[in-house]
C-alpha cells in the first residue's frame, strides 16, 4: 500500500522521443536551473526532481541531477549503439527464439560430495520446468546426488582450480561470502564461451515454476527484486525517494533491485563489455581489487558492475518485473519452505 501510495504522489514517468543530440554532461551549465532545463529537453523520461514528505519539499541537488542526467545519457545512447548491432544480426531476434542454455555453479566449501536440497529442487525445476535447452552444473568437484537431466561440467577450462581457490582465500579476507561475486564470475565466463544463441546465468536454489521463454529486449533479460517498502530509511522518505531516483532498474522510484538470472543473446556487446571490467576485479595474481584499484570490500560488487553495464548499454528495457523470477524477499524470510530452509544467495 505504501509503495504504490509513493509511486504515485512522488514518481511522474513518462518516456519521450530520444534526442540523440543531446549535450554531454560537460557542456551543460552546472546550476539547478541549467540541469532542470537538459534534463527536461533532452532526456527520454521524465521525473520529478522534488520530493513532498510532510509538508516539506526536498529538492535534488545539482551533483544528484547532474549524476542522473549523466547516467540517463550514457542509458539513451548505449540503447541505440545495442539497437544497431542487433539490427545487423542475420539471426533474429537476437538470441533466438528459444530459451537459451542455462549455467549454474556450485563449489561446497565444506568438501562435502552431496548438494543441498535447496540446490537439487532449484536445479530440478529448472530441468522439468523452465524449458532451457540444457542445464549445465559447472563444478570443480563430484557430487552423488546431481538430478536428472543436469549436465555437470568442469570449471577447470573457464578458471583453473589453483586460481579459483586463491582468489576465494584472498577474497574472504575482506569479504565474507566471496564465494558469491567469484560464482558470478565463473558463470559469466560460461555464458560467454557457451556459442549457443543464447546463455543464461542462473542460481542452484532457484524454483522455477514456468517457462522462462517471454520477450527478451535485445535478447537479453535481467531479474528484479521489491526493495523493501518499509524500512527504517522512512523516516526521512524524502532523502529516501531521491536515492531511488538515482538507484533504479525500469524507471525512477520503481522500489526495484537487480537480481539474478541473467540473459545473453551470443555475440552480447555488453557482456564482452562487462567481463573486460570484472577481468580487471579477478587478476590472474589472485588478489581480487575493485574497478578503481581498491581493495574490493563490498559483497555485491560484482552486481554493482553488472547495473552499470545494464545503464551504460541501454538495457533497463531488458529488466523484467518481480513476478517473473522473484526470489522470497529478505526483508520476509520466515523459512517459507520447510523446517531448516535458508533464502541462499548466488551460487
């Protein structure tokens, strides 16, 4: 109730004709009124960029809308790079008009040679359930309890095992749970090296319930998830809802995150694009850094490059709604499945 009470007084959306000749960020001057007026000439949505909460406005700053104005233009121009190189595809749409291989991984860091049940079920459905062409299982152990159908593959060719394990050692010093951004890598790499018409990075534990054929955007598809509509951040709603102008999937203020799966039509300029950078996170020393050269010290920052090749391709026409492969939300965890179950992250 109270998302789709703020979606409605604070969010005024309305896609327009793109203007290709719009200015870079530089040539803009940098006051309120110089980015108001850009933004509203020249971008392709429409915003508010003032909030009302408790009979206060609170307005963006001009770093904000220059940070929005920016972001939005790399958006409208990488769309129509994309839109160009599918164009000269001589398979359409890109990606086919099947679903697509799907790849999993899963490394027990306990050394155990069973998977758990939370795996098999994922794994299952995707098999009876999701239609992909085949479902790979990359893995750089044995497991007994592989379900039906699954192909299992070796990690070794993608990432040797040596490397795989220094980077997780290295990586657990400053993050706990590495072995999440570090699966992303592996899978990503398999999605890119596939040569089928089109690759799926999925998760192990999720439950597919349909078939994931639909109408992919460029011949990709990218899952979203509901931020949660009441948080602890509501208490100032107004700062709240302009960091959701900035931090958003579809359109401003949609209270959406990015999530896992992801698809890829062969060929992705993007996803070429976006393992180029993580290739720089995950170097061959094994010392895993951030884009800047930082050490890496967030859990999803692997996720944070992927939205921003998502913005910088044009591609936030390829987020799907929640419904479609939602996972159980966190902020609602309350073992849903049965007694002993977890919502697990990637894996």
């Amino acid at each position: 109730m109270l998302e789709s009470v703020f979606r409605s007084v604070c969010s005024l959306l309305l896609l327009r004709f793109v203007d290709m000749s719009a200015p870079e960020l530089d040539a803009i001057p940098r006051t309120v009124a110089g980015l108001r007026g850009a933004c509203a000439t020249h971008l392709d949505i429409a915003f508010s960029h003032s909030v009302q909460w408790k009979g206060h406005w609170k307005s963006m700053t001009v770093d904000e809308m220059a940070e929005f104005y920016g972001s939005r233009l790399k958006h409208m121009k990488g769309q129509k790079v994309l839109e160009e190189w599918a164009s000269g595809l001589a398979d359409q749409p890109p990606g086919g008009t099947r679903v697509g291989v799907a790849y999993a991984f899963w490394y027990a860091l306990g050394g155990k040679d069973a998977l758990p049940w939370v795996v098999v079920k994922g794994l299952t459905s995707a098999v009876k359930r999701a239609g992909f062409d085949k479902v790979v299982l990359l893995t750089y152990q044995d497991f007994r309890n592989v379900p039906e159908g699954v192909e299992v593959h070796s990690a070794q060719s993608l990432m040797p095992l040596d490397r795989f394990q220094k980077l997780l050692r290295n990586g657990e010093k400053d993050i706990k749970g590495f072995i999440a951004p570090l699966s992303d890598y592996v899978r990503l790499m398999a999605c890119s090296s596939s040569g089928a018409n089109a690759s799926w990075l999925i998760d192990c534990d999720t439950l597919w319930l349909r078939s994931a054929l639909m109408p992919y955007y460029v011949g990709h598809c990218f899952g979203t998830f509901h931020v949660n509509p009441v948080a602890f951040a509501n208490r100032d709603m107004a700062k709240r809802m302009i960091k959701l102008t900035l931090d958003y999937c579809q359109a401003p203020r949609d209270f959406l995150k990015t999530a896992t799966p992801y698809r890829f039509p062969k060929g992705s300029p993007m996803l070429a694009a976006l393992l180029e950078s993580l290739g720089r996170c995950f170097p061959q020393s094994g010392m895993p850094i951030a884009l800047d050269g930082s050490r890496c010290s967030d859990y999803n920052f692997v996720m944070e490059i992927v939205k921003k090749h998502i913005n910088d391709f044009g591609l936030r026409g390829a987020y799907q709604d929640p419904m479609m492969f939602s996972p159980v939300p966190y902020y609602a965890w309350q073992k849903p499945l049965e007694t002993g179950s977890v919502s697990c992250g990637r894996g």
